[in-house]
C-alpha cells in the first residue's frame, strides 16, 4: 500500500480534459508503465487529502471491504460560510444524485442513507478578520468557520450537500456555494425537487456561458482580476478534433477548502494523518487553533 497526500486540482483517474495530469498516470510515470495503482479511497478532483493506493489486487480488496463495511474512520476538514455552530451537530438527510452530468447532486426524502457529524474547529468573525487585513481598505470581509466532519457514510458530494444543507456551505465550492445556482439562501434546509429544472440549467451554464464562482472568495489573493480570468468555454475549436476548447482555470478553480486530514482503522490497527492544510490555519496576526486536538476529535466519539 501506498498512502499520499493528494493536491488539489488533480483527479485520480483520467478523466474528461485530464489525461496524464491524474494521480494514476502520475504514479505510473514515476514507476514505470507496468506498474499499476489501485485507488482504495476516491477523492473528488477538487479535494486534497489522505489516499490509499494498493500496489495489489489483494491489497486493493482488504481495504476496500474495510471502507465499505465501515470499519474505518473518516475526518475531513473544511472551511464553510458564517458561524457554525458549537458542539457535535448530525446531519442525517438522505442524498439523491439528481445529475451525473452536472455532478449535481442534493438532500431528498428518497435519497441513499447519509450520516455526517461535524465539530467546528474554530470562527474567525467579520471584524477579526478586518482587523487582520485593516491595511486592505474597502476590503469586505465575511465571517467563515474551520469545521471537522467525520462523513459515517460515503455517498458522492455527502460532506458538500450536508453543508450547504445545513446553511454553511464550503466557502469556495463552484457548485454548492453558487448564488447564481442556488439563489441567495443557497439552498439552505431545502429539501424539496420544485426548483431543480431551474437549477441544472443555470448549473449547465457554469463554466460555459458564465464563470462558476462561488458566493465568497475568504482568499485575499483571489482579486478580481483572477475572478474574471476563471475557466470558461472561449467559442473556439480544436483545429484538429473540432473539441470546443477552454480558457485555462485560474488559480482559485483548483480545489475547493475541503481536506481529508485523516484515516483510521475502527481498532486501532493502523493512522494516516495530515496537519491541517494552510487555509485552516488562523488568518495572520490572529490567534487560534493550529492542530486539531484530541479533545476535539470526532474520531474518538463513538456514534451510533
């Protein structure tokens, strides 16, 4: 077995524009062509973190089953929206894929089982911010939350959707935390299917005919030129496969604040952890936590 930290930005299997820029293809060239990794564990192409990669198919199979059988322990971290929260909060909605294409999918009666437990880690409210960036004048700042999450099942999207459900959307999700998508609750408590025509044709033109930004960029190096240099349909073709052909992404695009800080086996058996990546850590000149605790770990929790 392998275990990496995977980037953001960079899926695990080729896959629509991405060929040999995906973490297979990668590890073969650094391995030779015959060798061929196994992925355990799939991260989103946007989301960074803890991977599992079996040098074998026996390896790949004892993990796997682990996962499924839920035997093994999950912990994200992310950076959401406004003030989460204190204290253990279960979100318990059932998720429905409502468009593979889009990869859209949201909270619905007749969804799949999803259980997630979130612990807020720390909030950095508006006006510490400012303080922090006072040299920034005009600049608008708006209060965001570190949250823990410890996902007990793993649909598509469950840490994103749960979020955005319960009001706290991850910060720079293009998807999730889209008002142009979503309107200005971003969906929140929404549970019902009345609007979603709507929204998969606003989604589909993300990225096409509009830039898909999220409602609040946390990131003063995000300025508004970058914004506008985001990734979109430019209306010309590939002169040789006719492809319609795309702006490159700007820097912001990569990855959203979403990172798998950790795995572990339910009995101990065997940790991987990461610390937490840079946008969890305090804002410059202000104080807060810079490791996740152990009084505060949902891994130690025993949910039923």
């Amino acid at each position: 077995m392998i275990v990496i930290s995977k980037p953001a930005g960079v899926p695990v299997h080729p896959s629509g524009r991405y060929n040999y820029n995906s973490v297979t293809e990668i590890m073969r060239a650094e391995r030779g062509f015959g060798f061929n990794p196994m992925p355990c564990n799939r991260l989103d192409r946007l989301t960074s973190g803890v991977m599992f990669m079996a040098k074998n198919k026996l390896a790949a199979e004892k993990l796997t089953a682990q996962i499924a059988a839920r035997t093994v322990k999950k912990e994200y971290v992310a950076k959401v929206k406004g003030e989460f929260p204190e204290g253990e909060v279960v979100c318990e909605q059932p998720i429905l894929q409502i468009s593979p294409k889009l990869g859209l999918n949201r909270v619905r009666a007749n969804g799949k089982e999803a259980r997630t437990v979130f612990k807020r880690l720390a909030y950095y409210p508006p006006k510490v911010l400012e303080t922090a960036n006072r040299e920034e004048s005009g600049q608008i700042h708006e209060g965001y939350s570190i949250v823990r999450c410890r996902p007990l099942t793993g649909r598509t999207h469950q840490l994103r959707v749960h979020l955005q459900f319960l009001g706290h959307p991850i910060a720079n999700d293009p998807i999730y935390c889209n008002q142009r998508v979503f309107g200005f609750d971003l969906a929140k408590g929404d549970a019902s299917a009345d609007n979603d025509d709507d929204i998969m044709s606003r989604l589909s033109k993300m990225g096409k005919e509009d830039v898909a930004e999220a409602a609040a960029y946390h990131e003063e190096m995000v300025d508004d030129y970058n914004k506008r240099k985001a990734e979109k349909l430019t209306g010309e073709k590939c002169e040789i496969c006719d492809t319609a052909l795309y702006s490159d992404p700007g820097m912001h695009e990569l990855g959203i604040f979403l990172h798998a800080r950790k795995y572990a086996a339910a009995d101990g058996s065997w940790s991987y952890e990461t610390p937490l990546p840079e946008w969890a850590l305090p804002p410059k000149g202000v104080e807060g936590p810079t490791v996740a605790t152990g009084e505060s770990d949902p891994l130690a929790l025993d949910v039923e």
